[in-house]
C-alpha cells in the first residue's frame, strides 16, 4: 500500500515541477530542481535504486553520475572559474593526490563525483540567484520537496515507521531507506523556506514550523542539533521585523527567554537522545584513548560512535609520516574497519591527513567569511548560522559522504557565491549572450 502511495505522489510531484520548470523559471533553476527532484524520486524506491544494477553501479549512483556530466556540460564554463571556488578546488585536488599516491584510484573517482554533484548544483543555483533573484530562486526550488515532505507526512498519519539501526526508537521517514540522509532533505526543506522572504509564501511561519516538527519526528539528533541555532533565527527576524524601534528591546527579551525555553523543553522531550552528548562533553579524553582499553560501557556511548572514532584516530596516530600527511587515500576504511568514521573531520584526517583536514578546515573557514559578508544583515545570520550548524553537526556524523548532505551544501554555498560578492564578478556582458538568458 505504501510504495503504491509513492507512486501516486511521484506522480504528482513530477506534474509540479513540470509547471514550474516550464513558467517563469530560468534554465540554470530548472536544472537544479529536476536534478534535486531525480534523487528524492529515485531514493524513494530504495529496493530498487539501491542495488548494483551495471558494473557494480546502482540507478541512483548512475543518475547522480548523469548529473554531474550534464552540469559540467550545461553550465558555462566561467561559473568553474570563479576566484572563490578556490578553497573547494584545493581540497578537491588534495582528495585526487591521496588517491594517486595511495593507488585509491575507484574511491578518489567515488568522491570526486559525489563533489561534482556538489559543484554544479551549486553552479546552477548561482546562476539562477543573479539571474532570477535570491525570492524566486528559492520559492520555486521548494517544489523539488513536495514528494518526501508529503511522504513523510503520510507516513505519520498512516503510522509507517521506521526503527532507527542506532538504538530503536521510532523514526518517520516516509518510507525511505535511513534516516540519517532523509534527515538532510528536512534539513534542506527548513533552509529553503528560510531564505524566501516574509510574506512570500501564505502560512511560511506555520510551514517552517511544520519542517521543525518533521525534523524531530525523523528522530536524527544530529540533524536537530544543526537546526536550533537556524530555527532560533528565523523565529527571532521574525519577531524583530514586527516590531518599531521602541519595542525592541523588551519584546526581543523576552522573545528570547521564550525561544530559549522552549528549546529547554525541547531537549527534555528528547533527554535519552541525547544524555550521551553531556557524557561525552564531560570526558572529552576518551576520543584519544586506544580503542583496545575501551570498556564495554564505553563502547556504547553515542552509539558506538566514539569507540569508532578512536579507532580512525588510532590508525592515523600509528601510520607512517606520508599517510599522516596525505592520508590514507579516498574510502580506504573500507576493508579495514567496520563502519564509516560517523564523523567528517576524523574521516577526512584519516583519508586525506593532515593536508586534507587543514584543507577542508579552510574551506569550512572561508564559508563562513563569506556568509557573514552578505550584506543582508537577516540573511547574513541565517546562512552563517546554517553553517556553523552544519559544521557541528559533521562531528558525529558525515553528511557530506552522501548526495542529500550534498545537496543542502551546495543551496548553501549558492547562496554564500551568489551574495557575498559584488555582481560585477560574474557580469554578462562579459561572457557568452546565453548565459544569463532565461529558458522559457
């Protein structure tokens, strides 16, 4: 009954993003809402996406490789050039030289496609942001959610849920495969709505809320961490842009003491979620303890996720200076242990050593600089805040090793391009007349 409802909704999703692609919508928009909607609609049917189909490739893995081919070939070449793509393009080339040197030859291509991906979302949204504007840019890109969301929603009304693999509790996923990347398109759902303008969309503060709500009910506390301070944001511009110069100070006040509270209230709700994270917080040493003198105990804590951490850490510490200093090649845990690293940075000092993490640290840094150079003072918090969220939110678990976490990247990194940067950057009397023409 239930994959007969992702049909039907398929279907109608399809129907939606057809009208928008074909109205007032520019080429480079399109491009991204067909291509974000592909990989909700493909993940969906995960029993049959998933699995090797040719060549040991899957249906997703062959859309996403379809994409990121297409987008280099769509976009114009100068969107590749631009000056500040240089931090990307340096761990980029760091990720390719562990691979050569380590002869990680099929994983360097695994990742590099995977931040291909990456790299001409984030073009297209550039592109359509100078294009079309900041407003209608992302009002039109919601369409591209309305078949997860809409599943989701279903499945908690129907009561189809999902037992999460880290401890058991109930997750509502809509019938997709994990909740740890169906999380990512909640997460994506609830930026997007944050970037559209008040009064743009009819109900915007009830469908943000409405995103919050989902984002718990999918049960992923790493993902809700990277929410608060987004969600704290939105609720507080909010209130401020009501508000005469007078109000300002008692009404924010206790706006403030009402978002802290509930935010108090919130994580009382979900205390046994999250009890590990004070425990950790408080024994921040045991990360560099040896994974041998862990006691059964400790092995839980977090999931597992800090013995697996310190088995990463252990091997990096033990490795020869060159591994140390360029790791030990793109996906080289595979084989070695158990499970992914469940943490961005202690991945990326175990694949790409010491070069890698400095460099995905610098391109993290440079973000966030960029962010807070926007010069809209209300988008500036949201976008900077969105990524100081998001970089926590990499230290226990690694949304970037899949297209999802991707995905909310690059509608980030899209919006930190497109303005924090004086439009004569990319200005289209320089460049081909098709450029910035809109595709009817």
């Amino acid at each position: 009954m239930f994959e007969g409802l992702k049909v039907i909704v398929g279907l109608i999703s399809f129907i939606m993003v057809y009208r928008t692609i074909t109205g007032n919508c520019n080429k480079y928009l399109a491009f991204a809402i067909c291509a974000i909607w592909l990989r909700f609609f493909l993940s969906a049917f995960h029993t049959i996406t998933y699995p090797s189909l040719v060549a040991g490739f899957s249906i997703n893995a062959l859309s996403s490789i379809s994409v990121a081919g297409l987008g280099l070939f769509f976009l114009p070449f100068t969107v590749f050039t631009l000056k500040k793509l240089f931090p990307f393009y340096l761990f980029f080339t760091v990720i390719a030289v562990s691979g050569f040197v380590n002869m990680k030859i099929p994983g360097a291509i695994n990742v590099l496609v995977k931040w291909c991906y990456f790299l001409v979302l984030a073009g297209a949204l550039f592109l359509s942001i100078r294009v079309q504007g900041q407003q209608e840019t992302f009002k039109k890109l919601l369409v591209a959610f309305v078949m997860p969301v809409t599943m989701q929603v279903l499945s908690i009304l129907l009561g189809h849920a999902k037992a999460a693999e880290a401890d058991g509790s109930t997750s509502f996923i809509g019938g997709y495969n994990h909740e740890a990347a169906f999380s990512m398109i909640i997460v994506s759902f609830i930026f997007v709505i944050g970037l559209t303008r008040p009064n743009s969309l009819r109900f915007r503060t009830g469908l943000f809320s409405l995103a919050i709500l989902l984002l718990v009910l999918v049960n992923y506390r790493t993902s809700v961490l990277t929410i608060l301070p987004i969600a704290a944001v939105f609720y507080f511009t909010l209130v401020e842009q009501r508000l005469k110069p007078s109000q300002k100070v008692p009404v924010l006040t206790i706006v403030s003491m009402f978002i802290v509270a509930s935010f108090m209230v919130l994580s009382f709700t979900m205390r046994e979620r999250f009890s590990d994270v004070g425990l950790l917080i408080s024994n921040l040493d045991i990360i560099f303890k040896a994974p041998i003198y862990f006691s059964e105990a400790e092995k839980d804590i977090m999931s597992a996720r800090v013995f697996i951490w310190s088995q990463y850490i252990d091997g990096f510490v033990n490795a020869n200076a060159l591994n140390q200093l360029i790791g030990f090649g793109p996906d080289s845990w595979k084989g070695v242990f158990a499970k992914y690293a469940h943490n961005t940075y202690v991945s990326n000092l175990y694949e790409y050593g010491i070069i890698g993490f400095a460099a995905f640290i610098f391109m993290c840094i440079y973000s966030l600089d960029q962010a807070l150079k926007i010069s809209k003072r209300g988008l500036s918090k949201i976008v900077a805040f969105s990524i100081v969220g998001f970089l926590i939110m990499n230290m226990a678990t690694m949304p970037l090793w899949n297209i999802e976490g991707l995905i909310f990247f690059a509608i980030l990194i899209s919006v930190v391009l497109a303005l924090s940067a004086p439009k004569k950057l990319f200005d289209p009397n320089l460049h081909n007349n098709q450029v910035m023409r809109f595709a009817k």
